[in-house]
C-alpha cells in the first residue's frame, strides 16, 4: 500500500474522547495504524472504562484537554458539555501539515487550524441531543434536564453549525450520515464506510462451526433497543448471547430468560469465537449510522437480521445477507427469525460474507490515503 512520506508529513489526529471502546474508536485505532507517527488530540480519557481494550492506545503519544484533567469536569462530560468550544478551540494546531478529527456528539471537527494545514473531518455522526434524536438519557423526560438541554442547546447548536465550515473536507462514515451533514450543516461530503475487521475465515469452517444459537453486539443503552430482542428470544426460547455493557444492563438482566446470556467486555478472540458458532446476529438499534458490529458479523459469514433504519439499509440487502424488520417490536423480529430458518442458510452466510469484504480495513486504510494525497496535492 502506497502511503505518504511521513518523515515529511506533521499529522494530528482528534477524538472526541476516549470513553469506551465501541466503532468510533475502531475507526481512530485504523486511522492511527495508518499514521503511526501521529499526535493523537482527546478531550479526556478514562482508562477505566476502556477495559480490557486499553492496551491497543497505551503507546499512543496523547494531549489531552484542560477539561480532561480537571477531576470535576472530566467525570461528568455530558453535563459539561457547554464548555465544547473552549476545549477545541484551545488546542493550537499550528505545526501539523495534516489533522484527521474524528467527530461524534462532542463536536470535535470545530477545533481551528490554520489556513495551509488540511484538516479532514471524519462524521461518525452529528450531535443527536441538538438534532432530537433518540439519546442514551433519553433528557426530554426529565423536566430538570430537558430545562438544561434547552438553556445550553441554542448557543451550541449555533456554534456547531457555525464550526462546522471550519474542516476543510468532511467525510461521512455512511450515505445516511452524508445526507444529515447536508441537512444540518448545509455541507457536501465524501463518504468512507469504517474499516471492519476481516478476520480471513473460511466459509467451509464456519457452516461446520455454525450452531442453534444468535448474537447481538453493542451498548447497553436505551436507543439500541436491546430489550425487543430478549423479548423476541424469551417467546422463542431461542439462546441468544448479548455482549456489551452499559447503564440499562441491570434492567435488561431482570428482563431476559436463562436462554438469554450476557457476556459483558469480551475480548476479539472469544467474540471471533462466538461468531463463528453464531447462526444470525440480533440488531434493533434506531438511526444507526453505519453499524459495525452487524457487518463485523458478515464478515464472519453470519446472516443479519436489523431494523429497517439508518445505514443499516446500506449494508443489509433483505433476504440477501439477511432481513430487514418495518416494525421495531418482538413479534417482526420473530417473524424474521423463522423467515431465516427457513432459507437455504449457506446462501445466506455466503453473501453476507461476501458483502462485508466491501468494508474490509484495507479498503478503508487505502482509500483514507488516496483522500489525503489528493487533497494535499490541490494545496
């Protein structure tokens, strides 16, 4: 693969922050492993909560922000988030000739630099608490929060606007996310599917490997509905694995039958593990913008079956790689379910494999450099 002259090119690369490991934080690990050499920008860090997947950015030359090491503020992020601007707009960015940010809720594609330094911006997604999408709070239901989000959300969302001309290339991770960054921000953009780890399996082994169970992979928050496929696989007595933490574990616990087991953090080789026995992947996720873990699950040859929304319309061609479900209730997933067994499953797994090969690491790493080449080049 052809890179740029490091030795000659200064990059920074900006995260929001690093407070879990989920896709976000995939793509930076693949960006950084594109730019090894590069400074990496954060608002904070909280090592705890990255767990066992700290050791893939312990060695990473890091800067983070005032606010991240003030104690206070750096626990409570999102009711902080009113200092947003000051965090970005005080990191000096002078001496790189290249910045890659990569911008989620925390805003950090309006950090400033200068006029000849290329500043590409990768959208995972836009801010949804300024935009009233589905947030993990859920702060519309809380009359003390929803007070809060509309005292702080009116000069935030001018200066998200308002910084959002500030990169010089915006890079959207999916279709759907192109097209929130034209209605919010009145922006083109290039579009760059996430990298997707390939773990190079062979099909023949997977339809050995394949057993009578399913799979879903992601948070434990409320916007991934995590609750209608417990209750799909409760009626069904389906075994159905969750992996992932957060905040609705405990209410999601109390809900599920014994058929329904929760991993926690799992590490890459017990997940590639569970994957290969796995006969479809569970998803109910609402706005999703890309989805990796249903395409890191294609790439494992395992048919998806997701809610009709977002970027996962992109991926999942229904009754191709999988189906996608009109209603996001228990009884269409169940639907769906039976609709998979009985299909000619090795079809099924083989074009999911198939289609996941057009998100593979080395698409992404190459078409990252022709990006940045090209734009260098026109500078």
């Amino acid at each position: 693969m052809k890179k740029p002259d490091l030795k000659k090119l200064k990059i920074a690369i900006v995260h929001d922050f690093f407070m879990e490991y989920g896709g976000a934080e995939r793509v930076v690990e693949v960006i950084h492993d594109t730019f090894p050499q590069s400074d990496v920008f954060t608002a904070l860090i909280n090592r705890q909560a990255m767990k066992i997947h700290w050791y893939r950015l312990k060695d990473w030359r890091f800067h983070i922000s005032w606010f991240g090491k003030t104690p206070l503020l750096r626990n409570y992020p999102s009711a902080f988030r009113f200092f947003t601007p000051i965090i970005w707009e005080s990191f000096d960015f002078s001496g790189y000739d290249v910045v890659i940010s990569s911008s989620g809720w925390f805003m950090c594609k309006g950090i400033i630099t200068r006029p000849e330094t290329l500043h590409l911006s990768y959208i995972h997604h836009q801010n949804k608490f300024l935009t009233y999408y589905e947030t993990p709070d859920n702060w519309k239901t809380n009359w003390l929060k929803r007070l809060y989000g509309y005292l702080v959300g009116t000069p935030l969302r001018m200066w998200d606007f308002v910084s959002s001309s500030r990169p010089d290339i915006m890079v959207a991770n999916s279709k759907e996310t192109a097209s929130r960054i034209a209605k919010y921000y009145r922006r083109e953009s290039v579009v760059l599917y996430p990298p997707v780890f390939d773990p190079k399996i062979k099909l023949t082994e997977k339809y050995k490997k394949t057993k009578d169970y399913y799979i879903t992979v992601n948070r434990l928050s409320k916007p991934k509905h995590i609750e209608v496929l417990i209750e799909a696989a409760n009626e069904l007595g389906i075994t159905l694995y969750v992996v992932g933490t957060g905040r609705e574990f405990g209410r999601l616990k109390a809900q599920a039958k014994k058929n329904v087991i929760f991993t926690g953090e799992i590490s890459d080789a017990e997940l590639s593990r569970l994957y290969m026995g796995a006969k479809g992947f569970l998803f109910a996720s609402v706005d999703e913008e890309f989805g990796i873990a249903p395409v890191e699950a294609m790439m494992h040859g395992i048919p998806v079956i997701a809610y009709k929304s977002g970027g996962l319309k992109e991926t999942v061609k229904d009754g191709s790689n999988g189906f996608l479900v009109d209603k996001l209730n228990s009884q269409e997933y169940i639907k769906a379910i039976r609709k998979l067994e009985k299909q000619n499953y090795q079809r099924l797994a083989s074009n999911s494999y198939h289609q996941a090969k057009k998100y593979s690491r080395e698409v992404f790493q190459q078409k990252l450099l022709d990006l940045v080449s090209a734009n260098l080049k026109d500078r």
